[in-house]
C-alpha cells in the first residue's frame, strides 16, 4: 500500500497572517525615534539590512531583515517602554525567517536543503519564546512533525495533508495482512522476531526515503510502549 502523499502547500500560501508594520523612518542607527542597539551592527554587517518595526502578539519588536527572495529572515529585539533591548529575542540562529502570526502563535516558515520547515513557537508576554514543534516536508510527500520540550527534541509524528498546521492529524495505521514482520531499521536485512497481526493498530511516526518502509509506535499486550518499522504494503491508514 502506497501512502497518500501528503501535500504542502507554498511557504507563501501558509502565510495567512503576517506581522504588522509600522510606517516608521528607520535607519541603520534609529528606528521610530529610538536608537539601535550595539549589537544590532553586527546583524546589519551580516545582511540584516531592512530595518523596521513590527507587532507581533500585541508586542513590538524591531526587525533586522535579509533580502531573500525565498527566505527572508529576521533578527529581532522586543521594545519595551520605547526602548530596543540590547539582545535579541530571536532569529540569532537565522531561521527566523517569513514570520507570521497564525491562531495566536509565531510561525516562521523557510527553505533548508530542499526541504520546507514551520517552526511554530508559543510568545507568551514577559516569557522567553517555546520552540512548540517543527514540520517537514521534504520534496512535499510527507509531513514530518518533531515535537520539543524545554528545547530539546521529544518525539515525532507523521500528520496528515492540509496547508494550515493546526489542522493537521496524527496519521495512525492499521495491520492490512494474517502477519507481518517488525524491523529493528528500514531494511530487508534488520528483521526481528516481533511481528504483528491482522487488526492491530498503531501511530505513525517516520519514512524511510524512498517511502518502503515506515516507522510505526504501538503498545504491546505487556503496556510497554514500542517502536519498529514496518512495510509500507502491510498496511493502510485508519
């Protein structure tokens, strides 16, 4: 069985919501009558050249931002009682970038390698930003989500199609054949004695490369929670 492939649409298309700019007179020195941080030089040498304020979740932030055609990224320091921070608040990293509000969160959607990523982040007032999950979607035939927690990755899922990430489900699977086989990788040679039979039921959590197998997560009989891969012809999605 052929999984459906699981389609993204444009980077630009998910970009329902951008945030809102000021019309303000900004150079690389002063922004809406306020001065630039020292720090922020650094970011400007470096490309951010485009420099104005933003709202983002109620709150103001100004944005240094590249040219990209595709990835236009943003380093940015949050205002408070009109003033710029000294350091940054996001984009260090420089994958910031194609901000925008969606359902009360800040997604910041780019290209890396061939492969697009949302990076959806909760902002909360006063708190430091949480990396919540990240999708990917590599050449658009999956979508790919790692979860995070305290910064650090959790687990992940394969979810299902749909241009708006918050409407996307966790795909589950079902045993099509009498028996099948679990393997330790994705590979005819990592075979194992563990197998599962017709019925049962499990969450999908990976693809192989060329989508010949596919990573699967189920609880055994014992509530042990377990995870193997499977053939992508033994069964089909619930």
């Amino acid at each position: 069985m052929l999984l459906k492939k699981i389609i993204i649409l444009s980077v630009l298309s998910l970009i329902s919501i951008n945030a809102n700019s000021y019309a303000t007179d900004c150079t690389a020195k002063i922004c809406d009558g306020m001065r630039l941080p020292a720090s922020s030089q650094i970011f400007i040498g470096k490309g951010y050249a485009n420099v104005e304020v933003k709202t983002l979740n109620d709150s103001k932030y100004l944005f240094l931002s590249s040219e990209g055609d595709v990835n236009k990224c943003s380093v940015i320091f949050k205002i408070q009682n009109d003033k710029i921070e000294s350091s940054p608040t996001a984009g260090e990293d420089g994958k910031l970038c194609n901000v925008s509000e969606i359902n009360d969160y800040v997604v910041s959607s780019y290209r890396d390698q061939g492969t697009w990523i949302n990076d959806v982040y909760q902002v909360l007032s006063g708190q430091p930003w949480v990396l919540l999950f990240s999708d990917f979607c590599a050449d658009c035939q999956q979508v790919k989500r790692v979860y995070y927690k305290d910064g650090i990755r959790s687990h992940q899922e394969l979810m299902s199609e749909g241009d708006d990430y918050s409407a996307r489900k966790p795909l589950n699977g079902i045993v099509l054949v009498q028996k099948i086989s679990l393997y330790s990788q994705p590979d005819e040679q990592a075979k194992t004695k563990a197998y599962l039979v017709k019925g049962d039921g499990f969450k999908l959590s990976d693809m192989s490369g060329d989508g010949s197998f596919y990573q699967i997560e189920y609880t055994a009989s014992s509530g042990k929670k377990m995870s193997y891969w499977i053939k992508s012809d033994d069964f089909e999605l619930k």
